[in-house]
C-alpha cells in the first residue's frame, strides 16, 4: 500500500508507483483503512492517475486531491480498463470506496499509479512551485527572475508535461518485455521472478507489469526492489490480468538493479508473469536531475535549468 513513506523513497523524479487492492466494500460506510490517504508529504507532489477498477452500481468512488472532492457511482466508468483521471495534490490524496444499495461487495478489485515529483536536488522544480502555489527559497526565486520562469508558467508553457519530459529527455536504447512462469510451491516463501541490470552509462526503467490474477484467497504479491530500496511497491495481483487493460502502468528508475519477486498466503502453483522495462541512456540532464552529479560537475546551465524545470 502507498503511504507517506513510499512518497520518500523516490530519488529519480518523476517516478510512477504502481499499485492495487481489493477487499470487501461495506453497504453504507467506506473502506477501512482507506485504499489510499496521504498527508503531510511536501515538499513532494503526488498525482494519482491511471485508476482501473471493476464497474459496480453498488460502490462509490471517493477521491480528494487538496481542497477538491469526488464522489463518482462507478457503474458508467469503463469496466476494469484505467481511466481518465490525473488528480494532483500537494497537502492531502485520498482514494477509496463507499458501498450503497444492496449488500456488501466482496473483492472488490483497482489498480492505479502515483506520479510524484521530488525527492532529488532540482524538484520539485521552480516551475512546478509557482504552478501549485508553493513558496519558493531565495536561490529559487533567483533563478525564477533569471530564467522568466514565472512569466513561462503564466504563459502556459511551463511546467513541461510529464509525458513529453519522458519523451524528450529519456533516450530508449532498448524496449524489453519479459514473462515468466514461477512455481510458488510453498506459502509465504518469496520467490525470484528475475533481477535486471543496467549496462554502463544506462539505467533501466520498469514501465509496466501485469500477472494472472490469482484467487483472492491466495493473496499473490509482486514485491518490486528498486536498487537499496526493498519493498519499494509490494501489491496483490488479483485486481491485475494478462489481458489489456490488466497490467498496472509505473516508471521507475533504476541506476544499480531491479529485483521482482513474488509470494502468496495460499500457495497458487505455476503462476504467470509479465513485465516491461527499458534501458536508457544516462545524460547530463538525468545527472542533474537524479542527483547524480553535483552543479560544478556540469556543463554550462544543465543543473540550474533542471532545477528551475526548463529542462
């Protein structure tokens, strides 16, 4: 489950955390503990997105990013495939159910994932600041003057949209998608699905990641480790398919190693698999930006233009 401490572990902004649940929806009341409920986790920004669940007249969908409220019937929204949702946030991210009419609806699956911004020298960046109102220190606001970043953000141009950024600035120098089947013979014994390793001057990035769903009563996990970071996203895979719509969107970066592995509560037996990740290649923009290198270890503007989100 994404809370607070997870936000704190992105290093390589920005980064999409991938995510699932599922549980019993009262008739009545919501969730408990909520599917989703961060606070207090500035200076990061967090974006909830990609949220796929099951179309459902007996469960609400309740979400609140800031100051803003959903309450959405889910039974037009499409049936498990994600939908169009970007709800940013710099105070409070809330995401859950509420049952009505009828009865309690058991199992009740969603995926979604969580951008977040922050975590490394350069964000969030200037631009990213004045576009959500907040405070900017004084070398900030020198480099706001220095580069016209307000007038820019005023204007529209920044910030620079996350896909395009990615596009932009993430030179793929391979596309892989793996699958596997792994045997989980044994229950609550974490199995390997396989590590992957950067070449030199590459990173890797884990863009997608879908499984058969399972049973719930098997409860199988995916646990994702990010380099030193264990348990960097551990969620079940029975809201998850291999057909479209049921894998799980994220982006994350990785400069030493991804390990995916696997565990049940009732042991599943040969269980599938499947997962995309690319390779890219480390630039003077991803230094700067990923803290790999310092200001006077870079050319020219390359950190105060990161810094600033011009880059």
């Amino acid at each position: 489950m994404i809370n607070e401490a997870t936000v704190r572990l992105v290093k390589y902004p920005p980064e999409l955390i991938p995510d699932s649940w599922f549980g019993n929806v009262p008739l009545n009341a919501e969730v408990a503990p909520p599917v989703m409920d961060l606070k207090r986790f500035a200076p990061y920004i967090a974006i909830l997105t990609n949220i796929q669940l099951g179309a459902n007249a007996a469960v609400v969908l309740r979400a609140r990013y800031n100051d803003v409220r959903i309450e959405e019937n889910t039974a037009a929204l499409l049936n498990l495939l994600p939908g169009a949702w970007r709800l940013p946030a710099k105070d409070i991210l809330y995401y859950n159910f509420f049952g009505t009419v009828g009865a309690p609806v058991a199992n009740y699956p969603t995926h979604f994932g969580l951008w977040v911004k922050g975590g490394s020298p350069t964000t969030p960046t200037v631009a990213d600041k004045l576009l959500y109102g907040i405070k900017l220190t004084p070398d900030e606001t020198s480099l706001a003057e220095k580069y016209n970043i307000r007038e820019s953000v005023e204007k529209g141009v920044l910030p620079i949209p996350i896909s395009q950024q990615i596009e932009r600035e993430y030179h793929v120098l391979g596309e892989e998608t793996h699958s596997r089947s792994i045997n989980i013979a044994v229950a609550a014994t974490t199995y390997t699905i396989e590590t992957l390793y950067p070449k030199p001057n590459e990173i890797l990035v884990l863009t997608q990641i879908a499984a058969a769903p399972g049973a719930a009563a098997q409860n199988i996990q995916i646990i994702i480790d990010r380099d030193s970071d264990a348990n960097y996203a551990t969620f079940p895979t029975f809201p998850l398919s291999l057909a479209f719509g049921g894998e799980v969107e994220c982006f994350i970066p990785a400069p030493r190693e991804i390990r995916l592995t696997t565990t049940a509560t009732v042991v599943p037996g040969v269980h599938l698999f499947r997962y995309t990740v690319r390779r890219i290649k480390i630039t003077n923009t991803l230094r700067a930006r990923f803290g790999l290198a310092s200001k006077d270890e870079l050319p020219g503007e390359v950190w105060e233009k990161c810094a600033g989100g011009i880059l």
